[in-house]
C-alpha cells in the first residue's frame, strides 16, 4: 500500500525534474545561437582554441538553423533564421512543458 501511495509523489517530482530539463536545455540552445552569430560578426586573429570553439559553434547550431534558412527569403545581408529559431525554441519548450505537466 506504501508503494501506490508514494507513486503520484514520484510522478510529480518526475514531471518537475524534466520541465527543469526541457527550460535549461533551451536556455542554453539559445546561448549557443547567441554566440554563433556574434562570432560570425566578430572575425578574430587565428587561434587553434577560437577556431575550435567556432567550429564547434558551427557545428550544434548550424543544422538546426538550416531548417529555416530554407524556408525564409533572404532579406539582404540580414540572416532572419537565428530570431525565427529562437522563438520556435520558446514556443516548443512551452508546448513541452504543457504536454509534460498534463501527462505526468
């Protein structure tokens, strides 16, 4: 009987513990965005370690900035994708923490 009671206790902690997941995932998604297009701003001296790092930055965020690269016009010089995967990113992890909040 101890078990079945404990169990809502544990679905709820559960359920918090992967809405936290989902806000720190996409909080820090939204960093790395932030600092690939300010490194493709900002062009520095040769450095094995910079160039690791942006190379790194390329390749988490590029793939994903694709997708909309494909489907928005280009708009000049302006690359509009990284503001239209940030606010996808907002509203998928608000629908994620909705759908976690009413399953578990």
């Amino acid at each position: 009987m101890g078990v079945l009671s404990a169990t809502p206790g544990v679905l709820a902690d559960t359920a918090s513990s992967l809405q936290a997941f989902v806000e720190v995932f996409t909080y820090v998604y939204i960093l790395l965005i932030l600092a690939y297009v300010l490194s493709s701003w900002i062009r520095v001296p040769y450095s094995p370690t910079l160039n690791r790092a942006q190379r790194f930055l390329y390749d988490v965020c590029d793939p994903y900035l694709r997708l909309f690269r494909r489907v928005l016009p280009a708009v000049g010089p302006l690359d509009l994708s990284p503001i239209v995967a940030v606010f996808s990113l907002i509203i998928l992890q608000q629908l994620l923490i909705s759908v976690i909040g009413r399953v578990l």
